[in-house]
C-alpha cells in the first residue's frame, strides 16, 4: 500500500524514481544471470561429450537475457525529441 493519504494519489516522480530503481535492480540480476550462463556456455562447449540440446537451450536462454538487457537499457537512453 502507498504512503499517501486517503484520497490522494502518489507523487509522479516518486513513482518513476521506484520503476527505475526496480528496473536498475532487475538489469543487475539479468547481467548476472548472463555472467553465469555465458561462463556455463563456454565449459560445455569445451567438453566434447556435452548434452548439444542442453548447450542450445542455454544459448537460447543467454540471448533472451541479452536482448532483455537491451530492453531495459533502452528505457533509460536518452530519448531525443523529433521536429
């Protein structure tokens, strides 16, 4: 529940700064995530006698956290104003 009153609504910026903190926050944990997965990737693909599905399910797996990353850096590029 919000801290404001009764009958008021939450401060606007107050709101985008709690979305952008919860954003930065979920970026950390996708970049880790990622961290791990890429050094995962790069073991079982030195080992000769590695699962081949499981290795595409993790590279599938790292690509969609890369492109999810991208997403979020991409709500907190800078945004120019077309004339």
């Amino acid at each position: 529940m919000p801290d404001t009153a009764p009958g008021t609504t939450p401060d606007a910026s107050n709101l985008n700064e709690t979305i952008e903190a919860g954003l930065r926050m979920r970026r950390a944990a996708l970049v880790l995530e990622h961290r791990d997965l890429d050094d995962t990737v790069s073991l079982l693909g030195e080992n000769e006698a590695c699962d081949e599905l499981l290795l595409s399910r993790l590279k599938k797996r790292r690509l969609h956290l890369r492109d999810e990353i991208a997403r979020i850096d991409g709500y907190f590029a800078p945004r120019s104003i077309a004339s």
